[in-house]
C-alpha cells in the first residue's frame, strides 16, 4: 500500500526569508574566509543550513507530487 504524502501549498512554496540568507552569508561567509566561528555561530549556522536544505527537499517533493 503507498502512503499519500499531502504537502500545505503555502509550506510547498514557502522560502528562506531574505532576512535569515543574509544572516546565514554573514555567519558563513568569514568560514569561507578562512576564519573559524565561534561555537555559538557554528550551531546557529548548522541549524540554519538545516532549514534550509528541509525546505528545498520539501521544495522538491511537493514538484513530484505535483506532476502525479
């Protein structure tokens, strides 16, 4: 039997807001740089590239489910 998986199409569509990229880029891009953040940011920067990849695999999903 397969499970229906129903995404909220606001969810489906929902972004990163510009606010929390912006804040990810500064967090990561001294990283980049060469420079190594602090534990705090390192966490803070990790839970927030977590986000990031659920909603683009949410993104993702909600396409197939579409096109079946």
């Amino acid at each position: 039997m397969s499970e229906v998986f129903q995404i909220p199409i606001e969810l489906a569509n929902f972004r990163l807001p510009i606010g929390v990229h912006k804040h990810l880029q500064y967090l990561l891009d001294p990283q980049d740089a060469g420079e190594q953040l602090t534990q705090a940011e390192r966490r803070e920067a990790e839970g927030l590239v977590e986000l990031a990849e659920f909603l683009s695999l949410l993104r993702l999903r909600s396409q197939v489910v579409r096109k079946q």
